[in-house]
C-alpha cells in the first residue's frame, strides 16, 4: 500500500457492513467477521466517506464540526484512514472515474 496523502481519495470498502445505533456507527467486515464501533468523530469521517473524499476534504469537515486545530487534524484523519485501510473497511481510489 502506497502512503497516504492529503491528496489521496479514499471511500468506504463496499464489502462491509455498517448500522447507527445510539449515535455511534457498528460495523462488521464481511470477510473476516471482524467488528468494530467507531467514536463520534469517527462515525462522523465515515458518514462523509459514503461518497469518495480526499483526506484534506475529511480534514476540512471534521473542522467545520469539531473544534481541532488544522495539524492535529490531518494527523488524526490520516491515522484514522490508514488504520481503517489496513482493516480492509476502507479503500483509496486510484480512478476517481
């Protein structure tokens, strides 16, 4: 896996399953059984991955929402992205076509 960027398009993986449930998202990888529950900030980044985003555009919302400072955030989305990537509950798109 190539490294992550601000620049890099990422979405959700389609081959999962997520759910709301008392304002959290639970998901659950369809492939290895695997679940997982995400914090409000993270239920909030994968709300806005249901449409293909660049890191800084994640970046960019969680700010509107949240009150983070500009470094802070894109070191925590791009950790957050990473880690989702290396779960296989997200996927960078090398076509955004």
């Amino acid at each position: 896996m190539s490294s992550l960027t601000l620049d890099s398009l990422v979405t959700q993986h389609p081959d999962q399953v997520a759910a709301e449930a008392d304002g959290e998202v639970l998901m659950m990888h369809i492939d290895s059984g695997d679940y997982f529950s995400l914090n409000d900030v993270a239920s909030f980044l994968w709300q806005e991955l249901s449409q293909p985003r660049t890191v800084s555009a994640l970046c960019a919302a969680v700010q509107a929402q949240y009150n983070v400072a500009g470094a802070v955030c894109e070191s925590d989305v791009l950790d957050f992205c990473e880690r989702m990537i290396r779960d296989g509950l997200m996927l960078v798109v090398d076509d955004p076509a």
